[in-house]
C-alpha cells in the first residue's frame, strides 16, 4: 500500500542535506560546545555559524538567538520570562484565542500568578482586529503575544502592522512564527518585534531544537539556571547536532519550495472544495503556502482521518498537539463555527516531498470517504 503524508504542519521529513549536515556530529565532532579543547571549540563555532546563519535570514542584527528544545519552551520562555521581568511595570497581557495551546496553557497558568490576560477575537477568517488589539492596550501592559501563521487554519496575522502599534504604544510583540518561518518573509527590524518563537522540525529540520530570538535591551527572566549557557538565557548543554541541523534546514529553504508547496495546496483546495456541503476554513488569500482545513457537514473528522489512514494517507484533524484531544477545536470555534461543524474538520498539509500524482489521490480519497461516512452518519437529514 502506498503511504502520502499529508502532515507536514505536525511535523515533517528530514531533508537529506540536513541529514548530512548533522552526521559527523554525532561521531566525529562531538564535543560540547562550552569545552575549551579542540573538540569543544569545533563545537561552538558550529552553534554560532548556525546562529549567524538564522539571524540574517531574519534580519536580526540587534537581536540574540537563544537555542530552545523547540516551540513550546520558547513560547513559553518568551511569556513567561517577559511577565515575571517586568510584573513592576504591570501584569496585563494581550494574546487571541486562536493560539498554539502552549500559549494559550501559559497564559491560563499566568491568570493563577495574579496576571490578568485579554484574549482578542478573530474574524470568520481567523484575522485579528487592529482597532481592537489598540483599544486593548493599557498602562499596564507587558506584552502582546499574537501568532503570524496559525498552524490550524493558516491565517498569517498582519505582523508588522501589530508591531507597529505594539512599539509606538512601548509594549513589547512576541510572535509565534513556528509555522511562517522560512514560509513567509520576516524582517525582524521593519515588523517591528521583540521576541520570535521559531523551530526547527515544521521545515525539514530535527526534532527538539528551536529557537527565541530576542530584541537586545528586552527584559527578560530565564526559565532554566544552571551553567549560564547562550548568554545566559538558557542553561544546558547546547544541542550541537540539531542546531546545525535547523541551520541547514534554514539554508535549503527558498521561494522556489514555498511557491511547489502552494501550488500544491491549491489543487488540494481546488479538488476539495467540489465535495457537496465542504467548507474552508480560514482565508483564502494572506494563508500559510502548505496550509488546508476543510469542513464536511454530517461527518466526523475523525473518522475520516483514520479512513484516510487506512488508504495510507496521513492527515489531521486540527493541531497535531491536541490530536488526541475529544473536544471541537478552539481555533474553529473562535472564528464561528458550530461544535458539530468543527468536529468534521480536515486539515492536510502539504511539504515539499509530496507529488501532484500524490495530491490527486488524495483528492479521490476524501472524496470517497466523505461519500461512505456520510451514507452510514446519523447527522445526515
């Protein structure tokens, strides 16, 4: 049986430069990277290569990398560590209801510290209001944390307008970029952001390595102490095989794969979409180039994902971290659909190993499903 993966915004394949990249350390060049022998000085030029290499794609000559074991701890790294920094100045944060649950657990854990969070609605589309956004803004505001490439829906939010209103209001902008990155043009400097979660393995890289960028003169507390590893911002022994790894996976990522990977997902759009009683969701122009979330009256996604599986196609029914999750998605529900409409909810993802012979069978695939599922549903009227 042939397999398509058709989740490629959960994770993705290893690209086999990366793979080549990341070989020799593992077993030539092993050293730690704080060592002050020959193998540890190998090391550490290797991570500030890396470091070097991601920061100019960026632009981010005022800013400093510091390596993460991904999305989550930077996210987390980010609001947190901006929070307990500057509780002096105040303890109110602006974020969407449409963020990645790491944030959105981050900020419910804040509320118990004594922090009071605004969570700013979205449009039919998952777009945030920027009229809204500055009514919000107070005295007393940190921080504003708003996601650029929605990883359900593929809404990539207006950043540098948000950037600029967060600056002229002197509040300080994280973005989560770990979707948008390498996918969409960021220019640190001209959007105008302080902090930026990005990771490595949603763009061909290694699993377990990211990264926070962050504005130099930010205020900031770490959330890991120990040996004042990266400036001091995050103790541990660095993780040299997935940096140079994520730097690789930078390097290899260019217009050209951006531009395959939309086409493809506009025939998944195009193919789709001709299924009776089938919705997109999110926008269908400022969207993610791999990004599709479909909705189908009268069936559950679930079940078609695992039919899908069985005809050996991967795919999902939102956030591959709440996968596993019985509620509706949140991300739906904020931009107004019913509970039953986002539990029928299909997201594929398109990468650059897939095929356009691929997409086309998966076309029939979901047609197919639908078909079944919706034969056998209670739903169906």
């Amino acid at each position: 049986m042939r397999r398509i993966y058709l989740d490629n915004a959960a994770s993705t394949k290893v690209a086999k430069e990366v793979i080549e990249e990341m070989l020799p350390y593992f077993s030539e060049k092993f050293g730690n990277a704080s060592g002050l022998h020959s193998y540890g000085v190998e090391a550490r030029e290797s991570v500030e290569k890396a470091r070097e290499l991601i920061l100019k794609k960026l632009n981010g000559k005022d800013y400093k990398l510091i390596f993460t074991s991904g999305g989550t701890e930077s996210n987390n790294f980010a609001i947190k560590g901006i929070a307990f920094a500057n509780k002096n100045k105040g303890k109110h944060i602006i974020t969407t209801k449409i963020e990645h649950d790491c944030i959105l657990n981050t900020c419910k854990w804040l509320e118990r510290e004594g922090f009071e969070i605004t969570y700013l609605n979205v449009d039919k589309d998952g777009f945030i209001n920027l009229e809204e956004l500055e009514n919000e803004i107070r005295e007393d505001t940190i921080l504003v944390s708003i996601i650029h490439g929605n990883n359900e829906i593929g809404t990539i939010q207006p950043i540098r307008e948000i950037g600029k209103i967060c600056r002229e209001r002197k509040v300080y902008f994280h973005t989560d970029a770990c979707q948008s990155f390498t996918k969409v043009p960021i220019d640190l400097e001209k959007d105008c952001i302080d902090l930026i979660t990005l990771n490595s393995h949603k763009i061909f890289g290694p699993k377990g390595v990211g990264a926070l960028v962050i504005r130099n003169g930010v205020k900031i507390t770490p959330l890991l102490h120990g040996g004042g590893h990266e400036f001091g911002y995050r103790s541990g022994t660095e993780n040299v095989p997935g940096i140079v790894g994520f730097a690789k996976a930078v390097e290899i990522m260019n217009e050209e794969k951006v531009e395959y990977m939309r086409k493809l997902r506009d025939m998944l759009i195009e193919g789709i979409l001709k299924i009776e009683n089938t919705r997109l969701n999110g926008p269908k122009e400022n969207r993610l180039c791999n990004n599709t979330n479909f909705s189908f009256k009268y069936i559950e996604g679930e079940s078609l994902v695992l039919y899908l599986d069985e005809k050996g196609i991967a795919a999902s029914t939102g956030s591959a971290c709440a996968s596993h999750k019985l509620e509706p998605s949140h991300v739906l529900l904020a931009i107004g659909l019913k509970p039953d409409e986002a539990h029928g909810s299909l997201r594929l993802t398109t990468g650059i190993y897939n095929t356009v012979d691929e997409i086309k069978y998966a076309i029939e695939v979901v047609k197919e499903g639908v078909e079944k599922l919706r034969k056998i549903s209670p739903l169906v009227r």
